[in-house]
C-alpha cells in the first residue's frame, strides 16, 4: 500500500512539473513571437480592421455563449 502512495505522489508531482514546465515554455515562445512582430501603430491597426470581412454570428453560437454566462456568473 506504502509503495502505492509513494507511487501515485511521484506521478502527481511529475505531472504537475511537466504542465508548469510546457506552460513556462509556451509563455517564453510567446514574449519571442510578439519581439519578433513588433510594434504596430493605431492607424495600421485601423486599417487592417478595416479590411477585414464582417460576418454575423451564429444564433446556434450566441445563445450558447449567453448561456454560459449566465452559468458562471450563477457560482
């Protein structure tokens, strides 16, 4: 049963390393790509925007976000 215990804590500690190790890896690849974009000031922004096709949403995809909303501001 001890080698059970020590078993189960040695995979929880493992796992929880190698999630906080992948999320500290993501967040550095992340600051390199927006190093790498750099800046972008507010008229390109605007215009880029501009561009852009504008599509109505999905009734189907509303009343389930309106739902979800309602559901998390419920707890």
């Amino acid at each position: 049963m001890e080698q059970y215990i020590v078993y189960a804590l040695t995979r929880q500690v493992t796992l929880t390393y190698s999630i906080q190790a992948t999320v500290n890896q993501q967040k550095q690849s992340f600051k390199e790509l927006l190093i790498e974009l750099g800046k972008t000031d507010s008229n390109e922004i605007e215009s880029i925007l501009a561009e852009r096709e504008v599509v109505e949403p999905e009734a189907e995809t509303i009343t389930r976000l309106q739902q979800q909303i309602r559901n998390k501001s419920r707890k």
